[in-house]
C-alpha cells in the first residue's frame, strides 16, 4: 500500500508540473498528438492496401493454372495449340477442368452512345466464369451455345458507357473487316478496383506481362464450343481438383510442355500473387519512411520545445537542488512529466487517427484503412521514446548546472 501511494505521488508531482505550465505542455501535447495520429494513419492506409491487394487478389482464382504462349506476335498468328492439347493439360492435373481460349484483337462501337473502344475479344466457353471466378457488376456469364451475347470487363463497359447501364445493349464487333453484334449480358468487375482512384497502387504490372492484364482486365468474352479437335486456340485456364496444389500442377503441365517444345508457359495464379504481394510489401515499407520522417521532425520540435520550456525553470530546478534533490531525481521528473504528457497525447492520437481514417475512406481512398493493433502499439512506444530521448539532453544539461550561479543570475 505505501509503494502504491509512493508512485502516486509522484505521479501526481508530475501532473503539476505540467499543469503549472500550460502553453508549453499545450503546444508539447498538440505536437504529440498530430505526429502519432499522421504515423498511425499513414501505416493503417498501408496496411489497408496490402489487405485490401489480398483480397482483390484471391478473386482471380489460386487454384487455377493459365496455360497460354508466349505472347509475340507469331505466336498469335500460328497458334501453336490445338484443342486436342487439353488431353496432356489436364493429365498434369487429374480431375480438374479447362476452359479454352481463343484471342483476337478488334473494336466494338456502342451506337446509341456514338463510343468505340479497342480490346482483345476472348472467345471461350461458359467454364471461364466458373473456373476464374471474377465478380459480376451486373448481369451474368456466357451460357452454353449462347453464341449472340457478350460479357465486357469493367474497363470497357465504363469506356462504353460511362454513365448508364450495359446490360441489353448491343455492341457491334469489328474483327478483320466483318462486323458482328453482340448483346452485352454482363460485366465483369476489375479484381483491381484500387487502382480505380490511384492507379499508381497497381503493382500487378511489374508482375506480369502487358498481353496478360490486357487478357484478363480489358476484353470482351463471348462463347464459343470449341468441339473440333484440330481448331487452333491460344491458351487455356485450368481449375485443380480440390486438395491438389495449382503451383505442382503447373510444374506438371510445363514438363509436358518441354517435351513438346511448344512456346508456352504454364504458371499458378497462385504464385502470381505471392510475386504480387511481395512487390506490395517492398513498396508500401518504401511508403512507410513518410512515418519514420513524421516521427523524426517530431522529434526535433519536442527537443526545441524541451530546450525552451526547461530553460524557464532553471530557477525552480536550482532551488531543488539547494533542497537535496540529485541530478538523476531531477532528470526523472523531467522525464516523468514528458512520459505523461506522451501517454496522454497518444490517447487522444489514437482516437484522431480512427476518425482521420474514415474521413480518408469516405472521401478519398477506395478501400477502408486498417489499424492494427501491433502497429499502433509500435506508434506508442517509438512516440514516448523519441519524446523520451528529446528531453533527456536539455534536462540533464539544467540538472548539471550549479545551483548557485542559476539563482545569482535569476
């Protein structure tokens, strides 16, 4: 009981220290209290973007495996794949399915709207929206034999359409020459939709080819059955049996893809994202020197204002020496005072970051900020500890002065 009354008037000591000077612990707290809500802010909207990256992510399958050339320019023109090479595609992975596809670059008009846009139309089968399970904006995917309908990525249906509905409305296909309609029955949502505010957050392009995001991000699916075996295709998707790994079946299908000697490559979405993840990381610990750089200017304005408001109470901490108190006595009251005030700032530094973060989210940023429990923890201790460090130079330096020569001069 006497240990706890001992802490709590010192405590206490401290407290009054700090309210017997109100503009400098104010203008100490405000500092505190800005400099751990932008830290924790900044690394909360970091991590709102690796999780958010994730979850985008998972939409394009990880348990699916594209198999398709390499894209050149011969390649698209010879098609080295025939539909009989599914049988050795799915023999690399037993139990799954496949859906073929066929690419071929035109342009579509919308002419009600008077716009076109360029894109790769993907003719494949009602399987792809199954087997790379993309969300829908609105309608639905291909049916079997549904030769007459279309379904756009999100990118050309806001190309086409820009302020209106897609869905029922006919888009006219231009492929060499030939003109073709369409009826457009749904639209596929971007698995990058964060990257529809700032684009520079799209990481995927460092880790994939160009042709691959144009494939599967900006193009126009229709069905096709694809029942001849000789018929020419470039590509195909493949969904693994459940329990089986997408990243051995790929090493599976690429083996039969050496013996043949095909320009083909085989690789697991799965490991796509890793790649993709991986470069989100590097890039969003590059972000975070904005919060070392926030903490490290904190630092210097509580040292400044360290240095001023102790120089002012040189007379109060000389008459405490003449009173027996030691430097190490004094250098902790200082110390105490600016861990309070710290502990205090960083209260109310939490509860700012929280509001900072749903106004980013609701007026700026399209995904939610994540503050987590780990990083505000860290936010707290390196914001007590850099106020911490900033105060122990101008106290020891008042604690050594002699006592003295301070009041001769006061």
């Amino acid at each position: 009981m006497n240990e706890i009354r001992r802490i709590a008037a010192v405590l206490a000591f401290a407290a009054r220290g700090l309210i017997r000077r109100p503009l400098q612990t104010a203008l100490l707290l405000v500092v505190l209290t800005v400099s751990l809500a932008g830290t924790m802010t900044i690394m909360a909207v970091l991590s709102g973007v690796k999780q958010q990256m994730f979850q985008d992510l998972k939409r394009v399958g990880l348990d699916v495996v594209n198999v398709q050339m390499v894209p050149d320019m011969e390649n698209l023109l010879l098609s080295p794949l025939l539909m009989e090479d599914a049988r050795w595609m799915l023999a690399g992975a037993p139990g799954s399915r496949l859906a073929p596809f066929r690419v071929d670059m035109a342009t579509g008009a919308d002419l009600e709207t008077e716009r076109s846009a360029d894109f790769l139309l993907l003719s494949t089968t009602h399987e792809w929206g199954v087997i790379a399970p993309q969300e829908l904006i609105a309608g639905r995917f291909l049916k079997p034999g549904e030769t007459d309908a279309c379904v756009l990525d999100e990118q050309i249906a806001r190309r086409l359409h820009p302020s209106g509905n897609a869905i029922g409305r006919d888009l006219f296909v231009t492929i060499d020459g030939a003109i073709t309609v369409f009826r457009i029955v749904g639209v596929l949502k971007d698995p990058f939709a964060i990257r529809q505010r700032f684009d520079e957050l799209d990481f995927a392009g460092a880790a994939r080819s160009t042709i691959n995001r144009i494939l599967e991000f900006k193009s126009v699916y229709i069905a096709h059955d694809f029942s001849e075996p000789h018929e020419p295709i470039h590509g195909a998707v493949v969904q693994v049996a459940s329990g089986q790994d997408a990243k051995a079946a790929a090493r599976a299908i690429q083996g039969a893809i050496d013996e043949r000697g095909l320009p083909i490559v085989a690789w697991a979405r799965k490991d796509w994202v890793n790649n993709v993840m991986k470069g989100a990381d590097l890039t969003t610990q590059v972000a975070g020197m904005i919060w070392i750089i926030v903490l490290f200017v904190t630092g210097v304005m509580i040292l400044t204002i360290s240095l001023v408001a102790i120089r002012e109470r040189y007379r109060e901490l000389a008459i405490r020496r003449t009173e027996g108190a030691l430097r190490v006595q004094i250098v902790s009251q200082l110390l105490l005072e600016n861990v309070l005030l710290s502990a205090l700032g960083g209260g109310m530094a939490v509860i700012l970051a929280r509001q900072t973060g749903h106004l980013l989210e609701s007026r700026y940023l399209s995904w939610p900020p994540v503050f987590l429990p780990n990083e505000m923890a860290l936010a707290l201790v390196l914001g007590i500890g850099i106020g911490a460090l900033a105060t122990v130079i101008p106290a020891w330096r008042a604690a050594s002065l002699d006592p003295v020569e301070v009041l001769r001069r006061t």
